[in-house]
C-alpha cells in the first residue's frame, strides 16, 4: 500500500444498493435484508462510489445477517463491506462504561440493542490498523457508534462524527425524562460530537441546533449536507418505465401507468404517514385516475396501525391506496409517480425530496428543519403545516398541477447544488483537514 493511501472506518447501518436492477441473487437476498436506506448509508455508499483510489474504505456494518463474512463490491476494489458478529449487549460486559453516560444505568432500549462494538475493537479494527501503512480516520455516522470513539482515539485514529439524527433537541440542559428513547440516543450523540475532531452536520439547520443543546465551539462544526447520484435518481427513459413497470407487476401495485401519488421512509410517527393517507382521501374526488403508494419500512404493529387508517377509507378509495412494508427499488418509484409527499414533523437534511426532485418529482413537505433548504417553495415543491391534513391536501393539489414545472425546476436544483461529485469534494478536504488536526494534537 502506497503512503499516500488513507483508510476510513467507515460506521453506520449498512451500504446499501439503492436503484439497481442489475443485482445478483445473492445481493438481491441482501437488499430483501436491509432495514432501512437512509442519509447515512448513502454516505457510505457515495463515499465509497466517488472518492479518490487511494482511500481505502471499510464499511462496519452492525448485522451478521445483511452480508457474508467481508463483502467487497463489485467494481470497487477498494471497498470492504464487514459483517460483525452481533451481540446483544447487557450491563457488566467489557465495554459497558462506554453506554452509561454521565452515570446512566443501562436501561431497556439499550440492552435491547445488537451490539457489534466490542467484537469491532477488539478484532476487526486492529486488524485494519495492522495492515494500513498510511493514515487511518473514523469516520462515524450513527449515534449508537459514538461510545466507539474514545477506544479509537486511545488507539491513535481520530475522529470524525456526522449527525444525521433527526430529533427534539430544544432543553437539552435539562434532566431528561429516564427511559426516554430520545434521551438516551442524544446522551450518545452528545458524546461522541465532545470527542470527535470534526463534527458534520446535513443542513444548517441540524448545525445550528448541535451548537445549541450541545454548546459546542461554532469552528468544530461544518456542514456538508447530503448528495444524491443525479445518474441514477434521473428522469425515466423509454427502458425505464418498461423495467419499472414489470417490477412493479411483481409487486402487485395496480395501474402502474396511470398517475400516483408517492410517499416513503420509516413507519415512524415523526414522518406523518398517517396524514398522508388523510390528505389523499381530500385530494383524490377530484382526481379519480390517480393513486397513492407509500412504500415504508418499520416495525409490523406500526404498519398494522397505518393499515388501520387506509381501512378506515370509503371504499371507493380505500382501494386506490397501497402500502407496502418492505425495501423496495426507490428510484422505480420516484421516477413514475406524479407527486412525492414527506410531510415530517422534523426533518435533519430531507434527502428523499432530493431524490425525488432529481427525477423531475415535485414535492410536498413538513416546514421543518433541513426541507426549509433543500425544498425551494413553489419553485420545486411546497411547504406545508405536517400537522393540517388540510394543508397537505392542498399541497398536493398545488404540487400536482404544477407537477411539471417544477419536476424539472428540482432536477436542475439538485444538479446545481447536491451531487455527489461535488459533495465527495467536500469530504476530500475533511478527511486531509482532520488528519491535520491530528497531527497538531499528537505533537
């Protein structure tokens, strides 16, 4: 190895394979295993996709169940995918000073936790250092990653924490309510942006509000919001609505060549689905060829509970609504619905509207956090009150008839503004600013 490579740890859920077709069988058996695609995994997936050949990244991936033992994908021999032995942590193991913050017990939601930390330190890691003549950095991205960083800075790899989370930080001086999932998942984020050399934040929005629950020094902070690959999310060619529209064949989806309406992400109550599913029971009189599909990934009694509220639709469009509760090709998707909506309570970047927008969709989507700058207000979609089932079915109205203009307005702004090429620029200079930093700490 060269001894200008440089190594990235690079941690999070997983390394997905968003918008294939093409896939093997036993990447298809992967991607049917893969819990859920969000911001972070496609920063491990772009990172690995557009930087420079000389870094070498592996990708620590939390469940032994998504990938054989090392997965290296194709076309990129200089990435590694690793799978770890998961175990369920519990209070007294070897690494349980790392998750009782400030002297917290370790309560239920994270005993509950598959926890691959201490097989990662004590073996994969070390084996990474071992065989890395360059420089090596961590690079973590998920807040239940953060108590990894002091073991890593004792074994000489600086740190790098990127916040994705999104979350109700306001009060956070304040003594948490015990046994509170936010409580406990911001305790972690916390520490790990204390100890970290740079802390990434996906939109000014989440950096302004790390700076204030967090009281972190302004300098420590940077923004570097999220990418889409603009050659992969794009309009549809004449191919691609013939392949979208055997796929979605396969899965049962009706009418596939008329207009729909399209929502997606976690079956969370932060992401409004429900008034999704409300506001098109407002929208759908006036426009009797159009569906809606919501395509979401959560635990089974939350997709019962939204399964709840589709039932509780007159008939008549009750069977104009599909919810699917699996992973499924998201490019397919946004290429061939009319109108995307993602009406979140809070939103930390709003990737998913890039990503429709990409495709020429416009958007409609909760006046929070990281969508008040991703999403350009009548230009490329709305705003709308997350909580008025009125405002979101007037959004979607607003959307769909000016679906076109403004389709093409979000491809041009997510080029001009969000692609990956430029984004990887971004990290270029992070990663060779950190390890300036690191040597300034060392001497």
């Amino acid at each position: 190895m060269a001894s200008d490579d440089i190594t990235i740890l690079m941690g999070g859920h997983g390394y997905p394979f968003t918008g294939y077709y093409d896939l093997t069988d036993a990447e298809e058996e992967i991607l049917k295993k893969v819990p859920f695609h969000g911001g972070l995994d496609g920063v491990s997936e772009a990172t690995c996709e557009y930087l420079p050949k000389n870094f070498k990244v592996h990708v620590l991936v939390d469940s032994n169940e998504l990938y054989p033992e090392v997965y290296q994908p194709k076309d990129h021999g200089n990435v590694w995918v690793h799978s770890l032995p998961s175990i369920s942590f519990a209070s007294g193991s070897e690494l349980g000073y790392l998750y009782t913050p400030q002297g917290m017990p370790v309560g239920k939601f994270i005993e509950g936790h598959f926890d691959s930390r201490l097989p990662t330190l004590k073996e994969i890691i070390p084996k990474i250092l071992s065989e890395s003549d360059g420089p090596v950095i961590a690079h973590m991205q998920d807040y239940f990653c953060g108590p990894m960083g002091e073991e890593l800075m004792k074994m000489g790899v600086p740190l790098i924490f990127q916040a994705h989370l999104s979350a109700y930080r306001p009060q956070y001086s304040e003594t948490f309510v015990k046994g509170r999932l936010d409580d406990v998942r911001l305790v972690f984020e916390r520490e790990a942006c204390e100890r970290a050399y740079v802390v990434v934040a996906v939109s000014n929005a989440l950096r302004n509000e790390l700076l204030q629950a967090y009281k972190l020094a302004p300098e420590k902070v940077q923004v570097i919001p999220n990418g889409v690959d603009t050659k992969r999310f794009r309009p549809p060619t004449d191919e691609d609505i013939e392949r979208n529209k055997a796929y979605f064949a396969r899965l049962n989806i009706r009418e596939p060549d008329k207009d729909f309406i399209h929502s997606r992400g976690r079956l969370d109550e932060a992401k409004g689905l429900d008034n999704v599913v409300m506001a098109f029971k407002k929208f759908s009189p006036n426009h009797p060829g159009c569906n809606l599909v919501i395509t979401a990934l959560g635990h089974p009694d939350s997709y019962k509970q939204l399964l709840n509220v589709r039932d509780s639709l007159p008939g008549d469009i009750r069977s104009r609504v599909t919810i699917l509760n699996q992973r499924v090709n998201v490019v397919a998707f946004d290429q061939n619905c009319a109108v995307a909506v993602y009406p979140s309570i809070r939103e930390a970047c709003g990737l998913v509207a890039l990503e429709s927008g990409a495709c020429e969709r416009p958007v409609v989507v909760g006046d929070v956090g990281g969508f008040r700058e991703t999403v350009i207000e009548e230009y490329t979609g709305t705003h709308v009150n997350p909580y008025s089932i009125d405002d979101i079915a007037e959004g979607i109205e607003r959307a769909y008839q000016n679906r076109e203009p403004w389709g093409k307005n979000a491809r041009n702004h997510v080029r001009s503004k969000y692609q990956w090429e430029d984004r990887i620029r971004d990290y270029d200079k992070l990663y060779h600013k950190v390890l300036r930093l690191n040597e300034i700490y060392r001497e």
